[in-house]
C-alpha cells in the first residue's frame, strides 16, 4: 500500500526581508484584519510564522505573550513588536501605523455618512437592526474572555464585584481596576495557585522550518535593554505628548488627555474599556449620547483594525456636536476630533514596545507581575457586563431614561434579533461581520414595510 508522507519543511531560512519589502503585508494587513484580536493574532500566525517563516513559533508565542501583559490593544502591539524586531524603530511605527490606517479612513468615512444622514428612514432602519447585534456581541464578549479568565471562585468573586461597583455604587472604572490590581497583587502573594497564569497562548511545538528569526537568533542590537535607550525613547514619548497638547485647546485637549487615560487602562481587550469610555465621553463631556455610543460600537465591529478604533468615532462626533471649529466646518472639525481621539489613544501602544518591550519581557512569567493583571481580567468581566446591560436597556427601552428607566414600549423584535444574534455567536460559531450584515438586513427590511 502507498503511504502519504508529509512534505518535509524546508531546510534553510528565508532570506532577508527589506523594510520596503515588508511594508506592503503590514498594509495589507490592515484591510483584512476583521475578527478581532483574536482574527488578527491568528492572520499574522499564519502568514509570518506558517508561510513567509519570518520568525519562529516561540519567538512568536514569546512575543505574544509580553504583549498580553501591556494595556492597549494586543494585536497592533503585537504588530509593532515584530516589526521593531525585525527593522527596528522605522518598521515598528510603519507597521503601527498602516495597522490602523484603512481602519481610521473608514471609520472617519461611516462618521460623516452616520452624521449627515443618520435620519434616511433606509440609514435609521439599518441601524436599529444593528444594535441588537451590538448587544449579543458585548454578551458574546463578557462569555468569551470571562470563560478564559474565571477559573477558580474568588477570580468570579472579583468579577462580581466589578459588576457591583460599577453597576451599583457607580464608580469610576480607573477606580475597579487599580482595586482589581492591589487585590491581585495581594492575592498573588496569598494565594498564587489562584493567580498563577495559565498555559498562555499554547506551546511551541509545530515545526515549519528555519525561520529568519528562530528560537536561537539573537536579539538584535537594538532589542538589547539599556537604561540610556529607555530614557531617551521615554522622553521623546513625553515629548511627543506634550506637543501634541500644546497644538490643541477646549474640547480637543480635553480628548487628548481623556483618550491618553483611556489607552492605559485597556487591560482586557476594548471592551475593557468601552465602559470608561462612556463614563468620560457620554456622561463626562458629552460628547455623544448613549445611543451614540451604541452605533459607534456597531460601526467598529464592521470595520477591519482593532476594535479600539471606535475611539475615532468618538472623537469625530464629539468634535462635530461641540462645533470646535465653527458651525461652517463640522467635517473638519469632526476629522480634527477623530485625529487626536487615535493619535492619544495609540501613542502609548508604541512607547511601550519601543521603549519598554526589552524591559516588560524580562518579567514575563513573573508571578508578582502577572498576578495583578489576572485580578484586573477578572474584574473586566463585570465590567462588561455592565455594559452589555447598559446596552440592552437602551435597545430594548429607546424611549427611557434615568427618571424614568421602563418608559415607552418594550422591543420585542430587538430582543428576537438580540437572542438570535448571540446564539449564532456562541451556538454557531458565525462570524461577527455576517451577523451584523444580517441584523442590518433586518433593520432594512422593517424600515422599508409600510
């Protein structure tokens, strides 16, 4: 009988990659990273690791994992890291930056359409189907990371009491997770079985060949740690940050330093941190209104990038509503608003790879360094929680408020579309961009029923 052997993978590393040659996948990479974090992680596996073998699946995994334990959006981290790996600060900015760029024109694009003819019965109908599945995502969201995350009964205990503190006792989410993270630390040192980290992303054990930076490779010269590089990187950051503030006054300097706030308590993912956003945009500064928020959301989740890009809504519309630039230039204004919302939110994301990535992944692995960030995932799953119910009263009660919170009629079809929405989630495991795409439908549909 023939046998089938498996080709055997190839003997010799790739050659050298060029930054120019580079340049085009980070581009590419941008246009098609739907799916979330997750999606993305799994697209650059793929295609760095399996297929171009530009790094090794531990130097990968290795990667990965450092980036797990920084605040900001994991898989544009992840992005800059590799790239800073491999051309150093040049490709980690480029790289950074094409990540997010078609995100940010799409985004600014929907914005506009959503402000100038959010009324169109066609444009109001789509929406309103949109936002059930809003819902069934943000549920999808808080099942996904508190399945992950939850593994013992007091990691559900601090879940529960993030959903109390923020739900009930209505304090600030900066609060819940410095909270999270002294309990964690704490428990760390009381109880570490409970706090010890799981097995991470996986083990290293698939083998696709010499890869141009192996398990082996040594760091380069610009990836080994020195206290005169992290100066100089830390205070070119600051720099940056404050220049930045200084070029902007009123509304467009209170962005900047809300979404610089907002950037380093993104422990957990966007949705993490969704909740401080609305604290600060909606109830703070109100900037956008609760539904608002909601369609923003929904935008996000159509767009490709990270799902942290919602924050380029929120700084479009805010910035259109406060007319910072005159009633005669809402546009630009809004464009204004989107472009300091994105810069302050990702500034942050490239410091921490470029000036600290040599330093943090040193401590990876470190129990009184991980067991903080465990207490905080926990809490974050409360917090979602919270904004899934937020959410839900919104959609399913569009006519209530805080005085009178059951007002008006129940939507019956919201919560059929919110029900079957979710199932295909968690039961079917569709994906996120077709759900939307069939909740919109729907929303279309009603909208043109007499």
């Amino acid at each position: 009988m023939d046998t089938v052997t498996a080709p055997c993978p190839p003997a010799l590393p790739p050659r050298p990659v060029r930054l120019s040659e580079a340049l085009p996948y980070w581009f590419k990479l941008g246009f098609i990273s739907f799916g979330g974090p997750a999606g993305q992680i799994a697209m650059m596996h793929q295609e760095l690791v399996e297929r171009r073998r530009w790094i090794s699946e531990r130097r990968f995994l290795h990667a990965l994992n450092y980036c797990m334990l920084l605040p900001g959006p994991e898989a544009i981290q992840l992005a800059i890291y590799l790239a800073w790996l491999m051309h150093g600060v040049a490709g980690g900015i480029l790289a950074g930056v094409l990540f997010f760029l078609p995100a940010f024109a799409l985004l600014v694009a929907l914005s506009w359409i959503y402000l100038a003819f959010g009324t169109v019965p066609a444009v109001a109908g789509i929406l309103w189907g949109i936002k059930p599945a809003v819902v069934a995502i943000v549920v999808f969201a808080a099942w996904r990371i508190g399945s992950k995350a939850l593994k013992n009964g007091l990691l559900w205990a601090f879940a529960a009491a993030a959903f109390v503190a923020i739900f009930a006792l209505d304090l600030p989410f900066p609060a819940i997770v410095l909270a999270a993270a002294a309990a964690g630390a704490l428990g760390g040192r009381l109880a570490p079985d409970k706090f010890r980290a799981g097995g991470g992303h996986g083990a290293a054990g698939k083998g696709y060949g010499p890869a141009l930076i192996d398990d082996d490779t040594p760091p380069p010269p610009h990836a080994a740690f020195r206290w005169i590089r992290l100066g100089f990187y830390a205070a070119a950051g600051l720099f940056l940050w404050g220049a930045a503030m200084l070029a902007v006054s009123g509304t467009l300097r209170d962005m900047g330093g809300f979404f610089t706030q907002a950037a380093l308590l993104t422990f957990g993912g966007a949705y993490a941190v969704l909740p401080y956003v609305y604290q600060g945009a909606v109830e703070h500064y109100g900037w956008l209104t609760g539904p608002q928020m909601i369609d923003g959301l929904a935008l996000g989740e159509t767009t490709p990038g990270p799902l942290i890009m919602v924050v380029t809504y929120v700084g479009f519309v805010g910035a259109w509503t406060k007319q910072v630039l005159g009633p005669d230039a809402l546009f630009m204004a809004g464009l204004a608003g989107a472009t300091v919302a994105t810069f302050f939110t990702f500034l942050p994301s490239f410091l921490f790879i470029l000036a600290g990535g040599p330093l943090v992944e040193a401590t990876h692995g470190d129990l009184k360094f991980t067991a903080p960030l465990t207490g905080i995932t926990a809490a974050v799953v409360g917090v979602i929680l919270n904004l899934a119910v937020f959410f839900a009263w919104h959609v399913l009660w569009p006519q209530a408020s805080p005085a009178a919170p059951f007002a008006g009629g129940f939507q019956w079809p919201a919560l059929a579309i919110a029900v079957a929405a979710f199932l295909a989630l968690w039961r079917w495991k569709v994906d996120v961009i077709p759900v939307i795409g069939a909740c919109a439908a729907l929303g279309l549909a009603k909208s043109l029923v007499p």
